[in-house]
C-alpha cells in the first residue's frame, strides 16, 4: 500500500512519517516512534489503555486512523516527565498508591489532565464521568481518584510542573 | 492491509465523485470509531477509505432563530457540551452526550453515529426526537430525508452510490415543546444501549398533546417510531393510565432480539419502563417551557 | 533507622509504570527487528468434526514459515496445557485452535490462516454443567473417556463412586463425624442449590509470549506468563525436552494475572514454534482470544444443607461441589477438592460431608482465577448462613461470630488453625455499614439494603523459593528473587523486608526478578503465597548474607562474630577497641599494589542464600481427612450497602465495607490497594461478568464492548470504599505476616445477595446477579403475592 506523508507533533516533536494510511495512530505510536508506553488492551476502544492527549483532548488511540491525527499534536505518557520533575499527576499517582500492574496507568493519567485541563475544579462524579472509559483491574479506581484530587486541590503545584 | 486507497478530499464535489467511482468497495472515515474496529476485525473490507474530515464546513454547529445545523463530523462530545444549544436542543447533547465514553465522544461524529446505522445508535435519537433531517449530497444534487427514514437495516442506509450525508437540520421547536432520550444500559454509557427511548412532545396552550414523536433504539433491526402509542397520546392529556398504557404499546408493538446484551423479553419489557420515563419527562420538560 | 516493616513505602515499580519508561511483556515486540509472528486458526464451534482441513494454499503463500496442526508428528498433547492443544479430529470448543501459521509478518499469517480450507461438521454441545452431567449427555466431552482414568484416582478419597455421567472426570469425597445422624438432631435446616457463572480474569495486557533461537541452540523466552522457574521453564524443559541449561524465562512487567496467567498456554506452543523454526517467534493474543482461546475460571454447582440448633450453632453441613471444568482432556487437577477447601477453615463444623466431582464441558478449558474457586464454593455457605440468621431472627454478624473456628482449633480436615482474625475483620465491617441497621429508603425505585459475609481461603504449600542477596561493597543491597510481580506490590513487599534486616531504606535495594538464567529458584506466585514463601526466603538470605558479613567484619577486628551488629551500612562492635565502623572501606580495593587476596573485595559482595519450603501435605485417609493439607488461611469480611432498581432488576452497590486479615502486613497501603482493588474485582463477577453463548457455542460477549468489566461507576464513591485490615499474626510468616489477596473476592459476592434480599426480598442463589435475573426474581415474587 501506497505510505502517505504524515506531519504529527508527538510530545513538542515534530514528525515527519511516511505510513500506510491504514495504521492507527496507537500502532504508529509504538512501532514507528518506539513509544511504548502507550497501550493495547482491547484494541476496539474498551478499555482505554491506549489513551493519548489529541490536541489536548483524551482520545483513544487504537481506533484512530493515522491519517485522522495528520497535523494534529498528540501527547503520550512519555511527553509528562520534566527535565527534574514528574508531572503532578504521575507523582500523586505514585504517592496514593494508584497503581499496581501499571498497565493502565499511563491512559489513566492522561485522561485524568485532560480532566483536569478541561475542568481545574472537577468534581468527584466529573472524575467520575470523565474516567469511565479507562478500565483498571487491579487498584479499584478508589486510588485513582484520590490521585486526582490531590492534584486538583493544588498540593502538587509547588514541586511539580504544569497540570 | 485494510484497504488499499486513502483519498482525503477538499471538495464534496470531490467527495461525491470518488463515492461514485468505489460504490460498495469503499467506507467512509469520519471518526473512526466504528469503522476502525470493523477494519481491524475485517468485518469489513472496503478497497478504498475516504476520510471526509477535510471537507468544508462538514464539523460545523450553527445555532440561528431558525434552527440548528449540526455538520455530519461535528463530534459528539462538542454537541453535548456546546451551550448554544442548551435552550431548545437539550435533547440532542443528552443523546450525543450518551454515546460511549469522553475519549469516544472526543473523536465520533453525529453523521457517523447515523450513516453507521447501528440498530443501538444513540445520538440520531435526539435528532428523531426533533424532528431533525438529514442532507444528502449526491450526484444527482442534495437531498433531505427524515433522520428516522434514514435506515434501511442494521448497517444500511438509504444512501445511494455516490451520495454523502452532508450535515443534519433541526428547525426551531415550536413553543411547548420538551424532548428527551433515555438510554438504558447496565453500566451506563459505556455500554451499548439495550434499549434506548426518544420522546418529543408539543403541547397546546390547553395541555393536550399536539404533536409527539417516541423513537426506540435496539429492538428493531433499525430505529423505528412507535406510531401506536403515539396514536394514543395524541390529542389527549397525559394521566398515569395513559401514560401507562402507551408504555404497554410500545412494548407490544415492537419485536427485539435476544443477542449477547440482553434476552427480547427482558428488552420489551425495558421499553415499557424507559418508554413511560421518556414520555413523562417530556411531557414535565414541554410543560415547563 | 526504624524498621520497614508495616510502613506504606513508595512502591519500587512505580516510577518506571507512570512514566511509561516500564516495558511490559507486550513491549518486547518492538525490541526484535526480525520476528515471526504466529496466529491461531480457531474452531467457531463448541464441537465439530474436522471433515476437511488442506493447508496447500496457507503453505504456499510466500512469508509463511511453518503451519502445525493437530497432526504435528512427535507431540504429546496431553502434556500440554488444555488450551493450547491444536484440535486433531474434533474441536472440542469454540475458539480451539485448529492451525497454528507462523509467518514472516502478522499480515502474512492473517491471510495464510484465511487461505486455510477448512470444513467442520458441527456436532451437539454441552456447555454447562446441567448439560453436561445429564446421564446420556448431548455430548461426550472426553472421546477417549471410556480408556481414560479420572483425575488422582489412585488416591484414597478421589473416587467418583457414582459417575452420574461420562462427563464426570474427577472426583473427591471427605466425611468428618456422623452427618445424617446430627440432621436428625439439628433443630433447623437450611438448604439450597447454588451455581456461578462462568468468567474471565482479563487482565488488561493479552497474553503472550516471544521465544528467542539463541546461536547454541538454547531459548530465551519473554513473556508476561508466571512462574519463570516453576510453571514455564520446568514445562518447556519436561513437555519439549530440553536442557535447563539451555532454557531462559524472562518476565518483565506482567499487566495484570489475577492467577489466569499461571497456566502457560501461551508460552509452551511458542516454545515449540521456536524450535520447530529455529526463528525468534512471537505469539501476541489478542482480546476475542484471551475470552475463547485462554482459560476461564471454573464455574462451581453445589448443594448445601446446613443443620444448627436454635440459639444459631452450627452442627452440619452436607455438601455436594460440581467444577465446571471446560474442555479439560487429562485432567488429573480438578476433583472438587480444590474449591471446596472454602469449606474448611471459617465455621466449626463437627460434622461435614463432601461429595465433590469436575464435569467436562464444550467451553474453553478452566483454570486458574483468583480464589481457586473459593468465591464460588463458599457462595451458597454464606447466603444459607445469612439465610439461617434470618429464619432465627438473628443478626447475621452474630450468628457468624459464634461459628467462626477459633485459632487453636481444629477445621473439619483436621487441621489446626494457627492464624485468624476474621471475628475482628467482620466487626469491623459490620460497622462501617451499619449492616444490621435497615437503609432510609429514599432512592425511589431504587430500594437498598445492606448485607454481610465472609470467607477464608486455604494457602496451599507450593514448593520452594529461593532468594539471593548481596551486600555490595559500597554497602547497597541487591536482591534476586523470582517471584512473580502481578501488581501486588510483592516486589516492594520484599525489598522492605531486606532493608529492615539490613537497616536501610527501601531506596538502598534494588531488586532484580524473574529471570532464570540470573535469578534463583521460586516455584510460583499463587495461592496469596508470595509475601509469605518468597518473603521467608528473602529473609533468611539476608540473615545469611549479614551472618557471612559479620564474620568478615570480626576478622578484621579480632573479635567473635557474635559481637558484630549489622546497622545499614556501620557495623556496632562489641568488645573491640573501635565501637563503631564504616562497613564499605573495610572492602579492599583492586589496585594493582594494594589488593588483598582474602577477605572483603571492593567489587565482590558478600551473598546470602535463602531457600524456603513449607512442609508437604500428609497423604489424606479414606475419608478424605488429614492434619495436614493446606498451609495456614487468610480471610476476609465484606459488608455492602446495594440499591435496586425494581422496574430494571439492576444492582448497584452504594458503600462497601471489606476487610483483610493478611497478618501483619508488610506494607498496610500495598494491602488496602490490594483489598480495594479486591473488591472491585469481585463486585464486576458477582454482578455483571460471565460468558454468554451463540447458538454454535461460542462465546458471544468475548470483548470488553459487552462482557461487562466493573468501570469507575460500578465501585462506590471514595467515602463509601472502606478498606479494614485486621491481623492475626502467623507464627510461621516473616514477622507475622501472610497473604490476603484472594480472600478478598470471597465474601462480597454473598454480602451483596443478602443486601438484595434485604432491598427486595428475593433470594438469589448464584452469580453473577444481573438485572435481567433479578427482574425475573422480583417478578415472579410478585406474581406469587398477587396469586396470594
């Protein structure tokens, strides 16, 4: 099949790809770009272990086309960690023990700051609302929520980066 | 592979003319949240793929005293948080707002939730509730269809070769007017519908119902009206016996299947309860407007 | 320094899992720039006869390296885990393999297995166990049943003295005093019949595996499967007969097991393709194939009656256990006895009879998932406890705290119990749910109630684990083990406890795992066995590698190693003439004119082994019994608040209460996580999750669209998770503690039924408790009042 020219922006990096227009942008993320830390759970948009930011907007990376993110900028798990400092999210995450198997962590994470980016002030049930896409087998989401509130309620902002 | 050509048109011209060309041997790509999944599963083969996500105006949501245009790629999760629409067309971001989850909404397309024409769709309820139409250009010129005559069966439109559903037209709800979608699903929006009420309802000054519209999701192989309780409540006031009784035609009217969600039984008997919710909270709504 | 033990330190694996640097198994494709790639061909009926299966046009399609069958010269499949057998002249059930393609490129075997000719001739099914134990049943299962032995049947006990049906395959029987004589005397009975539904661990990353050809013939397998040493090389090693010098296991990070991966029927098929090949293969299931091709959990049927005298004491339980075992050729593990080890450990029981038995099934073969059976088998126990407290007019918190079995006592196997703290544990949930005060009804159609359990579950002793520790010359710690790291925390739970031994913070032991050319012996993770079997070893390496260290350091100075004391990294002296040292510079440099030839060697740790094995079992007798079988109990209590919706049948569970008793735990945090995440994972089974069929037997549910995982709205909101732990210390644990992380799912399933009952008034007698069965419930209560 014919590869196409595809301009992404991936983490503040510029690309330039030439892929076959039938590859989603989760398969692009992993195999041509190497970042691994986006996830295939179920693969039909279940599970949302695939979650990236798209344009800042949390969306589910296995049932893109990579077409669909030409021009666009994405944001992975692995774009969050500062030169000296994780971001908020990924601390409070370590500190409240939401995690366990990991799997699900980094499209928990990126859901979570696009929560938070949309809504500095979301509520329990928002988080809720927001979350519901990204199933966890492990913590409970108990944890997870926790994280989330901590961050939202500031006790990051000093240490960290931007949300 | 998945498909063998990727076209991205500028123009519906364009559009129009590569639908023509590729008949049945190509899909859409508006979201992709339907389409990829079926691609991966090779559900469906199609030779080509054309995203239509580049067109002009195709995402657009325009508000005016006569009524709402939703563009055919305006994304679900716009639509139900768009405050434009708050006022007369609460329904239809309560129905987009019901589709799947944020990272889905963020990406799906109010044309896609229609042209893929699943038997479960959500978000077209708000539109059916509304009375909305489609517009369809094709190479015969455009042309507008009822959102509920869209269907043809699980998958199908009325779409013919070479036609593309261009955006959807709402008009203006006349005074007294409430509508509202209930989706029923075990884990809520997350899941497809095991059944899923629409209801408008357009009061007289008097209260009788002056014109109603109930739409049903997941219990036939496409969405359908149910004319009969329609019949029922039209003309009259409602009362819980009503009320109760066009629930129970709903119900009786309608022949679901038993698939992996939910048995037919337990699926009527849902659309008598959802119908019943429906109805009076559109009712409540159209009294209070 | 303080202690580390019982503190909630930071987990060691979580910097590497939030940042995405972690590899998990499934990342390992992308570290190999020439792999094969293997995909399955799978049966899309429960039974059918392979009429025609031609590989012509599969084979000659260029990229297609190899294609196994069924056929395959020079395999035992009965040596090979039941899911990954390939079909020989029938598939046994939906989603068997019937072909195995490896090809250069993914692409390649997705067109190879559809150029595949294949002809079924479907044959009737059974799928479940009501099916499957009819006397002439609609399918035999075994078509070898006539010749083949059942399961253990050379052991006392293991008799299936009445084979209902031929597709009984194991069974097990175990009589403890006089049953029928103490149902004469109980003055009330209960009783009922009970059934679970069938379902799928899903960890969220899919199985798999990569097998790499090394140049000297040997393999190096990556996988997330568990058991590095004792379930996947041990079997690659006996099933394909290779050398253990020349078999490597690596797991790195594992996305989820839920003890679904300890079966490696991903790993022993690509092993073989491997060397079939002689090519670096890869086997990458996807999710339709984690619910059709890997195994399920195994459904349990039973039937209790249990005889008490008024004031509530229990006196007799006559218990009948089926396992639904799916299409299980072979089977010498399933007898019943596994799951009915619930029954044991929580109420005393003088009297008890079990007549247990597996029943083939055309289902994808079961194995095992968290609990080993235990939330089914002690479903029925604990809604006809909850149910006798009611016919009593008991509280049903009472009613348990004077049955449970007391530490020191003897369970109805014979054993002692030497740990348990489930009085407190249920107190306390009871408690935070006030669960014998009745809800406000306030929700509208939605009525609540709150109900109660609880549940133990038996620690079978599984063989030995090994650690090793060095303490390196610059005074850091390095541990070796081979445990598996599912998520629990078990890693961190370990470097804890050697830097509590060593006296240094956590951040000083870096742990390296599951690696069998590096890291030492460690059967496997199951069985909640970890902190406790791999926890005593890491501890006696350490006392190892400090008694060594100490020798060293008292040479240096002259005195008896008794009167050195390890502290970090200073050693405390007794009787010399320094009190105190820094350990790292007694460790003689390398230089060319200043190296010493003994003693400490900068560069050299000084290592200690730890090896720890509990006692084996003690063959049981006649009747089934014997004092020593399982190795201690771990327990939980759940108490739930649920609301039901009386027009849809849904459930909803509003606050939930659970509680532990892990012993004393090594990390509370890792173990409240573990017991949310518990719950969470047992409120998704006992109210949504279970396999549902088409008409040809396949699964039709098999992705996560329609099999319903919990999401964040199924779990209460955060001030209604309440997580208790309440120790018992085990005498045998390091520092009192023990495992806890399958106990946890046992009590919620029936707490939440008896909150139904309390909500609606129906009794349900089995799970999952859908909507549309409870509806049914509710609707056929009524129409009995309305007939009333």
């Amino acid at each position: 099949m014919k590869r196409m020219e595809i301009n992404i922006t991936v983490n503040g990096r510029k690309h330039e790809l030439y892929v076959s227009p039938d590859r989603t942008l989760l398969e692009v993320l992993r195999e041509e770009l190497n970042l691994t830390g986006t996830k295939k759970g179920c693969d039909d948009s279940n599970c949302g272990v695939c979650t990236v930011l798209f344009d800042g907007m949390a969306v589910k990376s296995c049932t893109m086309l990579i077409p669909q993110a030409n021009g666009h900028s994405i944001t992975t798990i692995e774009g969050l960690e500062r030169e000296n400092s994780l971001h908020p999210l990924q601390q409070s995450f370590i500190d409240h023990f939401a995690v366990q198997c990991g799997f699900c962590t980094p499209g928990m994470i990126l859901t979570a700051k696009a929560i938070l980016d949309e809504n500095p002030d979301a509520t329990e049930e928002d988080i809720r609302e927001g979350l519901h896409g990204n199933v966890c087998r492990c913590v409970g989401y108990k944890k997870v929520v926790e994280s989330i509130e901590a961050v939202r309620d500031g006790e990051y902002s000093e240490s960290c980066g931007e949300v | 592979m998945r498909f063998e050509q990727y076209y991205e048109p500028k123009t519906t011209e364009e559009c129009i003319r590569l639908l023509e060309e590729y008949g049945a041997d190509c899909k859409i790509l508006a979201g992709g949240t339907d389409l990829v999944p079926r691609l991966k599963n090779k559900i469906w083969r199609p030779q080509a793929v054309i995203g239509i996500g580049s067109l002009p105006d195709i995402d657009t949501i325009k508000v005016d005293q006569n009524g709402l245009e939703l563009g055919a790629c305006a994304k679900l999760r716009k639509i139900s948080m768009d405050p434009s629409l708050a006022k007369d067309y609460k329904v239809i971001m309560e129905a987009a707002g019901n589709v799947s989850s944020m990272q889905i909404r963020n990406v799906a397309t109010i044309g896609g939730n229609a042209c893929n024409a699943s038997p479960s769709a959500d978000a077209i309820h708000g539109l059916i509730a509304m009375g909305a139409k489609a517009v369809i250009a094709g190479p015969e010129g455009v042309r507008e269809v009822a959102v509920e005559d869209l269907f043809a069966g699980p998958g199908k439109t009325v779409l013919t070769r070479g036609e593309l559903l261009l955006k959807f037209k709402v008009e203006a709800p006349k005074a007294g007017t409430g509508a509202v979608y209930k989706k029923f699903a075990i884990r809520g929006d997350t899941d497809i519908s095991i059944v899923g009420v629409g209801c408008g309802i357009t009061l007289k000054d008097d209260g009788t119902i002056e014109a109603v519209r109930i739409s049903l999701s997941a219990v036939a192989p496409k969405p359908i009206r149910a004319a009969e309780a329609e019949k029922l409540l039209l003309g009259k006031k409602l009362t819980d016996e009503l009320l109760d009784l066009a629930a129970e035609t709903a119900e009786n009217n309608c022949t679901p299947i038993t698939d992996q969600r939910a048995t037919a039984a337990y699926r009527k008997e849902m659309v008598r309860v959802w119908t019943r919710h429906a109805v009076k909270e559109a009712y409540e709504r159209a009294k209070s407007v | 320094m303080e202690g580390r033990i019982g503190k909630g330190e930071k987990r060691i694996d979580a910097y590497d899992k939030v940042t995405g640097k972690g590899l998990f198994a499934s990342d390992y494709v992308n570290q190999y720039p020439v792999l094969a790639h293997m995909k399955a061909l799978r049966s899309p009926y429960a039974h059918a006869k392979i009429k025609k299966l031609d590989l012509s046009k599969a084979r000659a399609l260029e990229g297609v390296i190899y294609i196994m069958t069924g056929e395959e010269p020079g395999i035992d499949w009965d040596q090979y885990p039941k899911a990954s057998i390939i079909a020989k002249d029938e598939a046994l059930w939906a989603g068997q393999m019937i072909a195995l393609v490896c090809a250069e490129t993914l692409e390649i075997a997705d067109k190879a297995i559809e150029l595949i000719d294949v002809e079924y001739e479907k044959l009737p099914a059974v799928l479940d166990y009501y099916a499957a134990i009819e006397p002439n049943p609609a399918s035999v299962v075994d078509p070898e049943y006539e010749t083949r032995p059942l399961g253990f049947s050379d052991r006392p006990g293991d008799r299936a003295s009445n084979r209902v049906s031929p597709n009984v395959v194991g069974a097990f029987k175990l009589h403890a005093g006089d049953v029928p004589a103490a149902m004469e005397k109980a003055e009330v009975i209960v009783e009922g019949e009970f059934w679970t539904g069938k379902k799928t661990a899903s960890p969220l990353e899919c199985a798999n595996a990569i097998c790499r050809y090394d140049s000297d013939g040997g393999i190096t397998l990556v996988s997330n499967g568990a058991g590095v040493h004792g379930v996947i090389k041990q079997g690659i090693c006996r099933i394909l007969k290779m050398k253990e010098s020349h078999v490597r296991v690596i797991q790195p990070y594992m996305g989820g097991s839920f003890g679904s991966r300890l079966n490696p029927y991903v790993e022993i098929i690509t092993a073989l393709m491997c060397l079939r090949t002689k090519r670096t293969v890869s086997f990458q299931f996807n999710r339709e194939e984690m619910f059709v091709g890997a195994p399920s959990n195994w459904p349990c049927i039973t039937k209790v009656k249990l005889g008490a005298m008024k004031d509530g004491t229990l006196i007799a339980n006559d218990y009948y256990l089926a396992e639904e075992i799916g299409a299980c050729l072979n089977n010498t593990f399933f007898s019943g006895r596994l799951s009915s080890s619930g029954v044991l450990p929580v109420y005393r029981m003088p009297n008890l009879r079990m007549d247990t038995c597996a029943v083939a099934t055309n289902t994808v073969p079961a194995a095992e998932y968290r609990g080993l059976g235990c939330p089914e088998s002690e479903f029925g126990i604990e809604c006809l406890v909850n149910q006798l407290a009611d016919e009593l007019g008991m509280s049903p918190v009472e009613l348990r705290l004077k049955n449970i079995i007391d530490k020191g006592e003897r369970d109805p196997h014979g054993e002692v119990i030497t740990s348990i703290g489930l009085k407190k544990c249920l107190q306390s949930v009871a408690d935070a749910i006030q669960v014998d005060e009745t809800p406000e009804q306030d929700m509208g159609v939605w009525k609540k109630g709150r109900g109660c359990a609880v549940g133990g579950k038996q620690n079978t002793p599984l063989g030995r684990s090994e650690a090793e520790v060095w303490y390196n010359s610059d005074g850091s710690i390095q541990l070796f083990v081979s445990c598996d790291e599912n998520g629990m925390g078990a890693t961190t739970a370990l470097a804890q406890i050697a830097a509590h031994e060593f006296g240094v913070p956590v951040s000083e032991v870096k742990v390296t795992k599951g690696d069998t050319a590096i890291t030492p012996y460690d059967n496997y993770s199951a069985s909640s066995r970890t902190t406790y079997n791999t926890g005593n070893a890491v501890k006696l390496a350490c006392e190892d590698a400090i008694n060594k260290l100490k020798i060293e350091v008292a040479r240096v100075y002259g005195i008896h190693p008794s009167k050195v004391e390890i502290k970090g990294k200073k050693a405390i002296l007794a009787g010399s003439y320094v009190q105190e040292v820094e350990i790292p510079p007694l460790f003689q440099p390398t230089s060319m004119f200043t190296q010493g030839n003994w003693g400490l060697q900068k560069g050299t740790p000084v290592i200690g082994h730890g090896l720890f094995c509990p006692a084996p079992i003690h063959q049981w007798d006649e009747n089934g019994l014997s004092d020593r079988v399982w190795n201690w109990f771990q327990y939980s209590a759940a108490a739930v608040e649920v609301a039901v919706n009386e027009e849809t049948g849904q459930v909803k569970v509003l606050k939930v209460a659970s509680s532990a008793d892990t012993g004393n735990p090594i990390n509370p945090k890792l173990v409240e996580v573990q017991i949310e995440g518990g719950v969470h994972m047992a409120i998704g089974f006992s109210v949504n999750e279970e396999h549902v069929f088409n008409e040809d037997g396949k699964i039709a549910n098999a992705n996560f669209s329609d099999y319903r995982l919990p999401t964040i709205l199924d779990m209460p909101t955060c001030e209604n998770v309440h997580a208790f732990i309440n120790p018992d210390p085990l005498p045998d644990g390091p520092y009192g503690a023990k495992g806890m992380a399958e106990s946890i799912t046992i009590p919620v399933g029936p707490a939440i039924a008896h909150a139904i009952y309390k909500a609606v008034g129906v009794r349900v007698n089995g799970y999952p408790m859908t909507a549309e069965r409870i509806l049914a419930l509710i609707k056929e209560k009524k129409a009995k009042e309305a007939a009333e």
